[in-house]
C-alpha cells in the first residue's frame, strides 16, 4: 500500500458513559482495554456537559494521589479545588489546575456553596499524567494559571491554547516533569491545520464538532484517535459549525507503570503501602474537610501499564 494511502491511526477508543448520578455523566478515555497510555498519560475523563440543578452539584470528597500529577481543564463552569497544602482555588473556564501528587496528596473537589443556590453547568477534562521515576517521590506542589497565562496560536480560522508542554513551538508555563503536550483546539468551519509528528505517542480527543481527519474519515465527539508514530496528519472542521479537539501526548514512559485506584508507581508495592496509609488515614488531612472516600475493596494486584 503506498504511504498515501496508508491510514494515520494505531486505535481508535470510543470510551463508554458512566453516570455518576442525578444524570451527571463521565466518559473515560484512558485507560480503555484498546490504550492504556498516551505518553504520559495514564488517565483521561471528559466531565459532562451537565447542568444541575439548583442546590446540587459536584461533591468528590477527599481521596489521596502518588506518583502523579492531576491536570484538570474547564470549558464550562466552576470547581473549587482544596488540598492537604491548604489550597483553596476555583477554576474556570480556559485556566489549568495542575497537582502533583509525588510522595502523596490529598484534595476534594466540589461546586462551591454560592453557586448551587442556582442552576450551573459543568463540562471539563481531567487527565493523570505519570511522573518519572526520579519525581514519583517528590514533594506535592500545586500551581494554578489563568487562561490569560497560557500560550495561545491563532491564525486562518484555527485557535491552540498550549496547556502543559511545547507544541506548534510554543511552551506552557506549566512544569511538566517529562517531555509532552497537551492542547485546546478550536477550529473554525471549514479550518484545517496540519498536526506534526513532534512526539513518540501522540492522539486527538475529539470535544465537540466533527473532525475530519481526510482519508481516515470523520469523527463524533466523544473518540479517543491514537496515532501511529511519526504520522502528521491534517485536522479539518467537518461540519457547518466549528470542532473543538484535545491534543495530548508526549515520550514513551521510562518504563511500566502500575494503576490501581487513584495510585500510579512504578513500583507495585509501593501502590500497596499507599493503600494501606490511606487506610490507617497516614496521608495528610484536607484543612476544614472531615469526610472522605475509603479505600475501596480492590481484589489483586495493581494493573501493569502498558
């Protein structure tokens, strides 16, 4: 088959909805039995979208983390972000939240008090990127930016906000710990712009809009795209109206990891002596917060990714 002809994509995920409740719903991306990883990124939830109702909203009560950093990003409303450094932050729209776990974190997060006496919407991303073995033990940190601190590329009807990383050959300020990407794509109708093959592992989540991606097709909302390595592929707006897509990715991990529930290591057994601190309540405490989420019965060992 000639390369013209030869399709850009490994796999393909096209993750399942959970519902959370009251119809809040949740679709997971990584880790899917077709990709366990993308780069670093060992974890990958789209949040909605979901409007609730008044006097509702999100309640994730604190749980701990190692040997990871959480990337959460908004495209609508707000979460208030607490932590066992006492960090207390909202985010919005267009800003990143980025919690690096290293040794062991603790945070909740919830819809502020204000916001339920009214109906608010909720849709946003949430991604787990692994650390490399010389940081799964570091110090927790935690570091918000606004949208306005974030690189943003414009030009013939396309928009790509840098989150984490350097593409296109603009760098985030956030500090990753390892080389990768993670973008926010905004194509108009009719745009296309051309995705280089800048990284070992690369993929393209797909918002909202259609993608069309030429001889590989189009795509709904809501599909996971793994690209083959080394491929450049040209990203279309497919429809009448405009596409939003993630782009995410980076190097190859410096070795398996191991996932068992909000725990990712290296090392298997350290997994274990994190849920038996969490279990003895060893982890730091969240200031003002009382409740938490046991650990919940896990048969067997940590999961080995890839």
């Amino acid at each position: 088959m000639s390369d013209e002809l030869e399709s850009a994509l490994e796999v393909l995920v096209v993750p399942r909805t959970h519902d959370l409740g009251d119809g809040f719903n949740v679709r997971r991306a990584l880790p899917s039995r077709e990709r366990r990883m993308v780069g670093p990124f060992v974890f990958f939830d789209q949040m909605g979208p979901h409007t609730f109702s008044a006097g509702r909203g999100l309640d994730v009560r604190p749980h701990p983390h190692i040997g990871l950093s959480t990337v959460t990003y908004l495209l609508q409303g707000e979460i208030e972000h607490r932590d066992s450094l006492g960090t207390v932050q909202s985010i919005r729209p267009g800003e990143v939240n980025w919690m690096t776990a290293g040794r062991g974190i603790v945070h909740s997060e919830r819809t502020a008090a204000e916001l339920r006496a009214r109906e608010s919407a909720l849709f946003g991303l949430q991604c787990w990127v692994a650390l490399p073995r010389s940081h799964e033990e570091t110090d927790p940190s935690f570091l918000h930016l606004g949208a306005a601190q974030l690189p943003i590329i414009e030009g013939d009807g396309a928009t790509a906000r840098i989150i984490s990383g350097s593409f296109f050959g603009q760098a985030s300020p956030v500090p990753a710990a390892s080389p990768m990407f993670y973008v926010d794509l905004h194509l108009q109708p009719g745009a296309r712009l051309t995705m280089p093959a800048e990284y070992a592992e690369q993929a393209v989540y797909v918002l909202d809009g259609t993608l069309d991606l030429g001889r590989d097709g189009r795509f709904e909302p809501g599909q996971l795209l793994v690209l083959k390595p080394g491929a450049t592929v040209t990203l279309g707006a497919g429809g009448t109206t405009s596409t939003r897509l993630m782009l995410l990715g980076g190097e190859p991990m410096d070795g398996p990891r191991f996932l068992s529930w909000n725990f990712v290591s290296s090392s298997a057994e350290r997994i274990e002596q994190a849920k038996e601190d969490w279990k003895a309540q060893l982890f730091p405490k969240v200031p003002g917060e009382t409740d938490f989420i046991p650990l919940p019965d896990i048969p067997g060992r940590p999961v080995r990714y890839p």
